[in-house]
C-alpha cells in the first residue's frame, strides 16, 4: 500500500512538474516575444505579438478577417505594425517596389507557402536562388510572345462559351457566370499546360463541384497554414475518413490526384509523337518542362504535380474571380458597359469578324476596364510576405532585422484612397485621366506583386479583353 501511495505520488509530482515546466516556457516565450524579441520595438497589439492564435481566430474562427483586422492595427498602429511573433507588415504605397524588389534577392516565408501543401512548386520555393531555377524553366510559357501565339485556341474556347451562353438565353434559365468562367479558364489552362482540356464547358450545368473544389482549396489553406504537419496525415487517411472530417479536403486531394495522374500519363508516353503536345503549335509546359535541361530531381513526378496543382488552380481562379467581379460592375453600370460597347463596335463594326489581340491592346477604354478590374479582384487577397535574407531593410526611420518577414496587401493597397479616390467605386475613367500627383496609377496596380518573384502569369493580362468580348 505505501508502495502504490508513493507510486501516486510520484505521479503527481511528474505532472506537476510537467505542467510548471509549460507554464514556465509560455510565459518565459511571451516575455521574451514582448521586450527581447528583434521585433519588440515595432508597434502592434501585445496578443499578435505573443501568439500566432491571434491569426488563428481571426483567419479561421472568424473566416478569413485577419487582412481587414490588419488594416484596423494600421489605422491605430500607424505604417508598420507587428502583426505576429515573427512578422512585420507596412501599408504605404510608396515602399511596394523597395519591398518586391526586382534586384535584390527576396525569399518566401514558409510559414504562408506550407499552407498549400504543394512545397516543392515555383510558387511555393523559399529560397530565392532555388526559385530562380524554377522559374527560369516557367518563363517562356507565359511570355506575351508565347500568349499571343495561343489566340486561336483561347478564341476557340470563347466562342463554345458564347453558345453556351446562347443555349441559357434560349431557355430563360439565368447562367452562372462564376462557373462559366471557371469552366473557360480550366479548359483554358489545362489544355495549354497538358494537352488535353479538361472540357467543363460541356458540363450542362458548368461543373459546380470544380468551382466548389477551387473554393475549398482557399479554404483550407487558411487552416492548414497553422497545422501543415496534418497534410500528410490527411493524405494517408481513407477518402470515406477524409470526406466525414472535411469534404473540402476529399475535394483537394481528388483535384492534386487528377493532376498527378495526367502528369504521370505524360511522362510515361514521352517519346511519343510531338505534335500530340502541341496547341496551335506551341509546346505545351509540362511535356516541354520533362525536355528541359531542368535537373533530373526537378523532373520528379511528386514536383511537377505540385507545380501542376498552382499552374491550373491559379490559371484558373484567378481569371476566372478577375472577368466575373469586371462583369458585374459592368452590368451593375449600365453607361460604362455602353461606352466599351461603343469602342468595340468601332474596332469591329460586324461582330462576326475576326479580331486580334493586339488590335484590343490599343483601346483606352477597354484597358481601363481591364485595369479597374483587375483593382477590385486582387489577385490574391491575403498578405505576400517578402524576407530580405541578409539585408536590413529601411523603411522611415525604422531598421528592419535581415531575415524578418515582411508582408503588404493588395486589397489595402488597391484601396487607399490617397491613390484611388473612391476607392470602392468601379470607374475605369480613372485610368485615362492625370492621376492625384501626376503619379502613374500602372505603379500601384499589384495584383500581380511586382519584384523577381511577381506572378508568372502578368503578360497573359491580355487574355482578359478577349474574353471582356463576350
């Protein structure tokens, strides 16, 4: 009996002691977080300072509100503002290209690319040197030249589009055009990334679950940007498991599935006949990636689906997000949409008749449209941090450790009303006139980031006029 009172006992003391070493490590963390951390100094809310889960519930208890949460800290906090444990974010336009910068080597945080799961992508590689290999691979695909030479396929697609769009004029029946436009740009940017179209736009309906799954895919980013150790678990876990914990990650899983089994179908026919992986006579990325002179280990089948999954997710998304909020505000504007009418009916007096990209490029207006819509669809709507590796970053009179994660926002930029006044306001007139200071409006349109590691995808800007066609 003594033997099993002090057998307790010593049980209890364990569990004390386990207990006093955590209270003692958490407050000993925030102490140090607070007034000795590198980031002490800079203003910011104590909590955001102390503990990521100050993100956690406003990103994940709250939906998604940590980047309007942030913009209140600015409005308290002033430009620069503490905003974790670890990181720093600045609202002021004028410091954008220092922070993107285009000659100075930018790496990514890993603490927002492990969110994706999809590590080994251009879009995800953390360090600057590696992701200049990765990326010098992609360059070439979405060149303007490249783009341009597309038209006829992009054209093609379009034009199934408009008949669909006639069947549901035909019928009375309203069309969704969120999913109509996702089904054009997936058909889109599968058939020119894998050679084979995915073809929702013959879905009846306009393939919901896809758009559904693109959806889910943001969604549990935000979750999993906390607890990305649970990828793996969730992948070795059994659909029927999957699906009752969270349909939105049996959704992500099937669409990473179904790129690495194109991919995988790809590598095994190389060697085939070329023209099978050609569009309109342009290679297509990932036959032609396996051809590179990419190392061997940048050919793995695990890397290019992850490079798949960002190639056709962001492809698709975001153009689809950018032509739908355009049609809404043009629609929602009825003098607006009649005035890019008339420009186009100038360029093109018979709507049947060809027209080429470049002849759209040169009209005022319909860049304005595209600019405008671009302002108020972002791009991506979260914050993109950028880390300095060895350089101390300036900004005022504020001195920036090397290695700090830094991050801004297109969303707080794009509505600053010192640069865009009425900011919540659709006016593409904006875009034709002298901006406030004579400041060239083009410099804080970001929905592409700018600096070395800006989305691939800024020269295919122009696929959205022709699809403005419809």
């Amino acid at each position: 009996m003594a033997a099993l009172r002090e057998s307790v006992v010593h049980d209890y003391l364990f569990v004390a002691l386990a207990a006093v070493t955590i209270l003692c490590y958490v407050i000993g963390g925030a102490i140090y977080r607070l007034y000795f951390s590198p980031l002490s100094k800079f203003p910011g809310p104590k909590l955001a300072a102390i503990t990521l889960w100050y993100e956690f519930y406003y990103d994940v208890i709250k939906k998604g509100q940590y980047t309007f949460e942030i913009g209140r800290m600015h409005e308290e906090y002033g430009p620069i503002v503490r905003i974790s444990p670890h990181e720093l974010h600045i609202s002021d336009p004028e410091y954008y290209e220092e922070l993107y910068s285009r000659s100075s080597p930018r790496d990514k945080y890993p603490y927002y690319t492990n969110q994706f799961g999809n590590p080994e992508s251009t879009f995800s590689t953390v360090h600057h040197q590696h992701h200049r290999l990765r990326r010098g691979a992609m360059n070439p695909f979405f060149s303007k030249r490249r783009i341009a030479g597309l038209e006829e396929m992009i054209s093609s697609m379009v034009e199934k589009l408009c008949i669909r769009i006639e069947e549901f004029r035909q019928s009375g029946q309203p069309i969704p055009m969120r999913l109509a436009y996702m089904c054009l740009t997936t058909d889109v940017i599968t058939k020119y990334s894998m050679a084979r179209s995915w073809d929702h736009l013959e879905s009846p309906d306009f393939s919901p679950i896809w758009c559904e799954t693109i959806k889910a895919t943001a969604g549990a980013g935000v979750f999993m940007k906390h607890f990305p150790w649970l990828f793996p678990v969730v992948r070795a876990l059994p659909d029927r498991l999957v699906a009752a914990l969270n349909p939105g990650m049996l959704l992500l899983l099937d669409f990473q599935r179904s790129i690495e089994r194109q991919i995988k179908e790809i590598m095994d026919r190389k060697g085939d006949d070329e023209q099978l992986y050609l569009v309109d006579g342009q290679p297509t990325i990932f036959h032609e990636l396996l051809n590179s002179d990419l190392p061997l280990w940048e050919k793995s089948l695990e890397r290019l689906w992850q490079e798949g999954q960002v190639v056709v997710g962001a492809g698709a998304d975001t153009t689809a997000n950018a032509l739908t909020v355009t049609t809404f505000h043009l629609l929602d504007n009825p003098d607006k949409l009649q005035r890019l009418k008339s420009e186009l009916e100038m360029l093109m007096p018979d709507l049947c008749s060809p027209v080429k990209l470049r002849e759209l490029e040169q009209l005022p207006y319909m860049s304005a449209v595209l600019s405008e819509g671009l302002r108020l669809s972002y791009g991506v709507s979260s914050r993109l941090q950028r880390i300095a590796p060895a350089e101390e970053l300036k900004f005022h009179d504020w001195t920036i450790p090397p290695g700090t994660p830094v991050g801004m926002t297109s969303v707080l930029m794009h509505h600053n009303p010192s640069i865009f006044p009425n900011p919540d306001t659709f006016l593409p007139e904006r875009w034709l006139e002298p901006a406030p200071d004579n400041r060239p409006l083009d410099r804080y349109l970001v929905s592409f980031t700018k600096g070395s590691r800006q989305c691939i995808g800024i020269k295919c800007v122009f696929f959205l006029p022709t699809l403005s066609l419809l």
